[in-house]
C-alpha cells in the first residue's frame, strides 16, 4: 500500500494508534498490561488569572482502583 492509498482511507494519527494497539496486543501478559498503562494519559487544566493559577480539573478522571469490571466476553 503506497503512502498516497492509505492517506485517502484515514490520517496519519489513527494509522499510529492501529499499529500501536497491533504491536502491545501481541506482547506477552505482563508487558502488554505495563504498555497499556503507557499509552493511558491524564488531561487536565487550570484556568489562570491575574498571574494565579485555580484549581486543576481532570478532563478524563482515574476510574476507581476497585475491582475489575466483568464484561459479557468473559
């Protein structure tokens, strides 16, 4: 597939993340469990005013640390 083919079908962005979830499902458990907790990002922000900076809100909160959630796959 040339450069020019797969740019038509989606962005250069989405092509990493395919690949990047490729290469760490094929990992042995215990990497695969350390690569995911990489690719897991925390967003927050803080708005600023007059040289002073508020409170910081978390745009995407930590899930609770309890036990793990079952799903209708297992």
């Amino acid at each position: 597939m040339s450069s020019a083919t797969w740019r038509s079908v989606f962005t250069y962005n989405k092509y990493a993340q395919i690949t990047a979830r490729a290469v760490r499902q094929s990992l042995k458990e215990s990497e695969r469990v350390q690569a995911e907790k990489r690719g897991q990002t925390a967003l927050r922000y803080q708005n600023w005013e007059n040289g002073v900076g508020g409170q910081q809100v978390f745009l995407n909160p930590e899930e609770d640390k309890g036990p793990p959630k079952k799903t209708a796959a297992v």
